[in-house]
C-alpha cells in the first residue's frame, strides 16, 4: 500500500485557493465529485499513462482533505509545508510498505510540532523532530506512521473531486 494525503484546517475554497499559489498550479476547472474508488482509474488515459500529478480533494468535516493520488509529496520537508499551511493546522502523512518508508508533518497553529521520515534504503534521509504526546508517541518507524495513516478517520472520504495539472 502507499497511501499519501494532506489535510488543512481551512474550508474547501480556501484550501483550493492556497495550494494552487503554494504548488504553482493552474486552479481545478473540473470538480466532478466521483467516488475515490474510481480516482485513481480517471487519472489514467486510454494508453495506461498518467495524465499529470494528481490530488482527490474532499471537504471533512472542518478540513480540506487532498489525497495525493500520484505520491508526489512523500518527501516535502516540514518548513514546506509550513509556508502552505500558514498559521493553520495541517497534517500531511504516507507510507509504502513496498519500500519501507513513512513520512509524518504536523502543523498545530503555524508550528511545526512533529516532523518524522523514516526511509529504510536511505536512513542519511531519516528525520526525527518533535513528539505529539502520548496518544501518538513513540513513533520509531515507518511502520508506526503506518499505523497512524491508518487509524486517522480524517485521512479518507469516500467522494470528492479528482484535480489533475
């Protein structure tokens, strides 16, 4: 498996708005709400080839929810995600259990809280900063990110709209 998401306390529009300036990215022109089942087969064109990165945004309760269909951020280091983030929480979480890695950013108010990455071919990439208290510590390894991606009920929805660029 490897799944990889992000997710922002601010409303839908808002977070569209933010990550598109953050990223460099044109603004979504189709938001068709489609079930994440079939996410991942709409990125794909008729050759079997990728049409371009793609996020599945979803609204969740008070989050916006980006789940990063194409792993392109797995390892975007935490002062990045700051500068999306701003003075909001954010959460950004992944794993591949094929390669062994786990990657963690926690973002409480503008501040970056906890920062773990844990990539078992190339341990000189590991980082290991912050702690979440004892509901989430200690993580040691990608498998405990795992566990964490796989608990948070606010990592999934089960609609959304599919924003390819």
């Amino acid at each position: 498996m490897c799944p990889s998401y992000f997710r922002i306390r601010v409303p839908l529009e808002e977070a569209i708005q933010r990550y598109a300036k953050w990223a460099k990215v044109p603004l979504p022109t189709d938001r068709q709400i489609i079930k994440s089942s079939r996410a991942h087969d709409a990125v794909i064109d008729e050759r079997g080839h990728w049409r371009g990165k793609a996020l599945f945004v979803s609204a969740l309760e008070d989050w916006t929810l980006f789940r990063d269909i194409s792993v392109g951020y797995c390892s975007v280091p935490g002062e990045l995600w700051l500068q999306f983030a701003g003075s909001d929480d954010l959460v950004f979480a992944n794993y591949n259990d094929a390669c062994c890695f786990g990657s963690l950013v926690v973002i409480e108010g503008g501040k970056l809280v906890r920062e773990f990455l844990d990539y078992a071919d190339d341990p000189t990439e590991n980082v290991n900063f912050g702690d979440l208290g004892p509901d989430f510590e200690p993580i040691e390894s990608w498998v405990d990110v795992a566990g964490i991606v796989d608990d948070d009920k606010l990592g999934f929805s089960s609609t959304g709209f599919l924003w390819v660029y």
